[in-house]
C-alpha cells in the first residue's frame, strides 16, 4: 500500500538532545498526524494538524504542517529515556467520509541516558 | 470517554486453522472502524475500513475478511491461515464524517506456525 516518506529511519542521541524528522508526500493532505507506537502496543495520537502552515506544540513536541501541504516535522526537545519509540507521521485525504490515514515509514528513536 | 478493545493480545496458530479477531468500540456511537496490519519492519497498511453495519472496503486483495455485525464491533477472520498471515493486527475507530484522527487499539500479535 501506499506509504509517506518519513526520515530519518532511526535516530540513536543522549538524553537532552533535540530531535528531528519530518515526512514528504508526492501528494496533497488535509490534516497530518503524528503517533508515537511504543514495543507490542498500538500508535497513540500526539499532535494533529489541520491547516496548512499550522505549528501545534504538546509539551516539548512541535509539529508543523508545511505550507505546500505535502509535508509536515516533528521536533522534540530535551529528550529523555522515555521517548523511546517509533515515530509515526500520516497523511488523511479530504473529499470523503472514509477517515483513512496513509502512514510514513516510521523514525525509530533510542535514547541513551 | 471513548475506549477500543482487541483480543487476544497474541495468538499462534497453524497454518491452515481459521482465525477471528474482535474489536469493540464503547463510549461513541456509528464510529468508522479500521483493521490495519504491521509486519516487521513498521509499515501500517489499511486492511478494511467500515462506514456502518454491514459496510465493509478492503484496501488490499487478501486471505482475510472482515465483518461488521454491530455498530461498535469489528471482527477480522480468516478460514484457512497462511504462514504469511503473521503480523501485528491493529483495530482502530473515528468519528464519521470529514477529518479526525483514529485511534488504536493494543494490537493483536499473530505467529502463524
């Protein structure tokens, strides 16, 4: 199936450094997502971004929806052991009622403490 | 509040042997439902998705299928399992309509023997 692209794929830091990764799309969304899936259990929403140029922040994440609406960044900063994960962003296109999400490849992130 | 339910947390099966998978929904009413599956290596891609009783779209060609008997219950079957089977299962529910995120259920993790 269809899939964003979504870099980098692993990020390995210490403890108190600042994260980066965003997704591109060759196509147009109305509303970007980002779920943070910890070992063995579902994606859990983070942060969802509704309007192209929007920045939205939760705690130390922000996420921007670019202003081409073909791509979106998660920053995190001051990272700690917990935020230890996989990182996923995904893409929801308008014009039904369907919902569907298309999801990015994922960003595995270790921190070291 | 809105809670989703998936059960068993894991399975392991022969190949061959039928397979039924349940979700339930609670705290929401005529939610959409998804069942997405993750192999190793992280990628989520959509299943089937259900707009109302009895309505179900599959997104991929298949040895699974899925049914809806009640507004908030999702079940994904199989008759005859296949080694390729085997993966992460995820059930998740929105709102209807236009735009919103999903949200996911614990996982169901399948070994196909």
């Amino acid at each position: 199936g269809q899939q964003l692209n979504q870099s980098p794929q692993s990020m390995f830091i210490q403890e108190g450094e600042d994260v980066s990764m965003n997704c591109t799309s060759s196509s147009i969304f109305n509303t970007w997502l980002w779920y943070k899936q910890d070992p063995g259990e579902g994606p859990v929403l983070l942060i969802a971004l509704y309007k192209a140029g929007e920045l939205t922040s939760n705690g130390r994440l922000t996420a921007q929806f670019g202003i081409t609406r073909k791509d979106s960044f998660l920053n995190i900063s001051a990272s700690i052991p917990s935020d230890v994960g996989i990182y996923f962003c995904a893409g929801q296109l308008g014009g039904g009622a369907t919902n569907k999400l298309i999801f990015g490849t994922g960003t595995l992130l270790a921190v070291q403490p | 509040s809105q809670t989703i339910h998936q059960w068993p947390a894991t399975l392991v099966q022969p190949v061959g042997s039928p397979l039924s998978l349940e979700c339930t929904v609670e705290g929401t009413s005529n939610p959409n439902l998804y069942w997405y599956r993750q192999a190793a290596g992280r990628g989520l891609q959509l299943l089937f998705y259900s707009v109302g009783i009895g309505q179900i779209s599959s997104e991929v060609p298949q040895n699974l299928s899925a049914s809806r008997p009640q507004d908030r219950q999702f079940i994904l079957s199989s008759k005859k399992l296949l080694l390729s089977d085997s993966g992460f299962y995820l059930c998740a529910w929105s709102y209807r309509g236009l735009g919103g995120p999903l949200h996911f259920g614990n996982g169901t993790r399948l070994t196909v023997t």
